[in-house]
C-alpha cells in the first residue's frame, strides 16, 4: 500500500509538472501605427516610441497620444485589437497549451483608459480571454468587442461594453452588488444604466474599424506601387468613440 501511495504521489507530481511545462509564452506583434505610439520599457520606466513589427512579451504597456492608434495581434494569432486615440494597454497575461493556432489559450487584457476595440477568433472551451477595465471586466469568447473606460472629474471612468458581432459576458460591482449581463450582437451596457441596442450608424462604424483591423494583421504585401497601408477607419474623436455622454446607444 505504501509502494502504491508513494507511486500514485509521484505520477500527480510528474503530471503537475509536466501541465506547467507545457503552457508556453506567446507574444504581441505591432501591425500598424498612426501618430504617436509609445511603450513602456520595464527596465527604466521610460516610455519609447512604438514601431511596426515590434514583438512584446507579457507585461507590456502600450499608449497611444491624441494623435495616436495602434494595430496589435495578441497572443500569437488568437486576437487582434485597436487601440483608439488617448488609451493605456496593459498585456498582463498570453500564454497557450498544445498548437499556438488550436491549442488552449489564456489573455488578459488592462484597459486602464481610452478604448480598445478588437477581434477574437473562437476559442476551445478551455481558453479564458478577459478585458478588465477600472470598474467592470468583460469575457469574451469569439467575437467583435469594443470596451471604453473615459476618465471623469471625479476621478472614476464611464465604462461601457460592446458587442459588434457575437456574444460576450460582463460583469461589474454596483454598490456592492455584481451585476452579470450577457450582451448579444449591437448590444451595449455603460455600467450603471440599462444595457441598450447601439444605434445603426454607431455599429457600422465599429464594424468599418473592425474590417481595417484585420486588414491590417495580415501579413505585408509585397513592396511597389499602390496603397501604403490600410485605411484605418473613422474612428470617433476623444477615446475613439461617441462623444462622452452619448455612450453607444
């Protein structure tokens, strides 16, 4: 029985181990870059500019200025997201188990302000995909997202989550309560109101952004005369979204 108990304890060993050693790390790669795009170093603190075709591991902050947007795929393959003018992207998680293209994988997102908007090829049942923003986090898994979080006077942010295409889950702490909601294609929810249908031109124009982001993860084409790069939309002015107040509905 002891000969047993000692096996069975180093097969639960070897097993653990063998988990842990098969999760790898995967990477970001900048597609595309408009006005002033910085990153911040970790070594030193200091923010750099960001250049097309840089790779970041986890951990990395991302900003864009007033001028600013950036195309990124986010771990591997899996996603890829805009960030809109005025926004502070933390990548604090992406890693995969088994095929970077079929395997399980685990992204996490830090929305600290402005606005992220992006694409999520369907994901095994196993994968956790998560936007945390200042007041709420949205899980997604498979679909067009957008999520805002606009700093106001108070020093708190408006938050609002947006599903363009497909169906993602969100959820926030309202006066010590978590409120759950699970919004379908052209549905909105700006934390604290009623989750309401975005209006036709709101989600068209979401949806032009969406088709320039992933237009603009594809690989490069070949050099010559033509179009430079692809047309990066009409995102909206402040954050890249409806003027504050107006949220998405």
């Amino acid at each position: 029985m002891l000969a047993c108990a000692l096996v069975l304890a180093l097969a639960g060993v070897t097993t653990l181990h063998s988990a842990e050693e098969g999760i790898k790390q995967a990477k970001a790669t900048v597609r595309s870059v408009h006005g002033t795009v910085d990153y911040q170093d970790k070594p030193n603190g200091l923010w750099l500019p960001v250049k097309p075709n840089m790779k970041f591991a986890a951990g990395i902050a991302i900003r864009t200025g007033a001028d600013g947007m950036a195309d990124i795929s986010v771990n591997g393959t899996a996603s890829a997201v805009r960030l809109t003018n005025n926004t502070i992207l933390k990548i604090p998680t992406m890693s995969y188990v088994g095929s970077a293209r079929e395997g399980d994988t685990t992204t996490m997102l830090n929305l600290e302000t402005g606005a992220v908007i992006g694409n999520v090829k369907k994901i095994t049942a196993n994968s956790r995909y998560e936007i945390i923003s200042p007041h709420g986090v949205a899980g997604v898994r498979g679909t067009d997202f957008r999520v805002e979080a606009l700093p106001i006077p108070d020093g708190s942010f408006d938050v609002t989550f947006s599903s363009i295409t497909g169906v993602i889950t969100v959820s926030a702490v309202i006066n010590g309560v978590t409120v759950t909601h699970t919004l379908t294609t052209g549905m909105s929810w700006e934390i604290g109101k009623d989750v309401e249908r975005m209006k036709a031109y709101i989600i068209e124009n979401y949806q032009n952004q969406i088709n320039a982001l992933l237009q603009a993860i594809l690989p490069p084409l070949p050099t010559g005369p033509g179009p430079r790069g692809p047309n990066p939309g009409t995102p909206f002015p402040g954050g890249g979204g409806p003027p504050q107040g107006g949220s998405a509905s």
